[in-house]
C-alpha cells in the first residue's frame, strides 16, 4: 500500500532515474508542465519559487505533459533546453508523462487520489495543475492552473514552517 510520494520513482528530464524518498524531509511542489500553453509564463514564478525557498526546504518538480492541447509536442531535450533557454528553469525537469488514464505516472495516479479537485474529481483539467507536499510526503493541497505561483507563497511558507 502506498504511504507517501516517497513511495514512487520517477525519470529525469536528462533520462537518469530519480528516487522520491530522496526528497524525504523537503516541500515539494509539483506541476504538470508544458512548453506552449497560455500559462508557460509560470515557469518564471516556479522558477522563483525554486530560488526563494530552496535553501529552505523547497523543491519543485516540473512533469511535461503533451495530453491538453497538444502543448508539449517536443522531445525531453527540447523541452529542457525550451525551458532553461526562455525561462532560466533550474529546478528539476522529469520525463515528460501522462496525467489521466490508465497510462497515468503513478505518483500522478496517487496525487488525484488524495486531493481530488473540483467536485472531487480527481482528473487533471489542464496543464500547470499544482500539487504542494510536505515534509512527511503527505499531499496537502491542489491548486489549478490559472493559481499563479506567487499565489502558493502563504501555503508554501506554512508547509515549510510545520515540519522545520
């Protein structure tokens, strides 16, 4: 039975496998992400994000996702170099993945199960859906798309204040 997001593994956008429980102890943000949507721009908050609280705890993952709108069409190293060259992403990249469906990643499959969205449907809508982790791995809250990343600070700030 899963427990927690340490539970899962995930793949570099550079191909090198990336174990969860290594992120025990952290705040995680993490966002299905793509590279020709109308919210792309956010890159720039999360990267910010990444910069502010980073030293504190934060990590945020960005998972590319090509299933709404087709607005993720490259391959993992166009879409790195897309990101590292518009947008200064320094934070880690995974593989591009799907959200929905029984293709699913499992750890997205584990973020809908545990904070549904909207009428507590678990789907992902739209790209730069937005789950925020604890320090425990325990999922505490789902922000859609159109929530900025300056507008997660207060919710970021409290994760990382409860478990230091």
């Amino acid at each position: 039975m899963t427990e927690s997001i340490f539970d899962f593994q995930a793949v570099s956008i550079r191909g090198e496998p990336v174990d969860l429980a290594s992120q025990r102890g952290k705040v995680l943000l993490i966002v299905n992400t793509a590279s020709e949507c109308g919210f792309t721009p956010q890159f720039k908050g999360l990267e910010k994000l990444w910069e502010d609280y980073g030293s504190r705890g934060l990590v945020v993952l960005g998972f590319p996702s090509n299933e709404f709108g087709g607005q993720d069409p490259g391959s993992n190293d166009q879409i790195a170099s897309f990101c590292e060259m518009n947008y200064g992403v320094s934070f880690p990249m995974m593989q591009k993945i799907k959200v929905n469906g029984s293709e699913a990643h499992p750890l997205w499959k584990f973020l809908k199960s545990e904070k549904p969205g909207f009428l507590g449907t678990e789907a992902i809508k739209w790209n730069f859906t937005k789950f925020l982790v604890g320090r425990d791995g325990q999922v505490l809250k789902r922000f859609a798309p159109n929530d900025t990343p300056d507008k997660l600070r207060a919710d970021i700030e409290a994760a990382l204040n409860a478990g230091a």
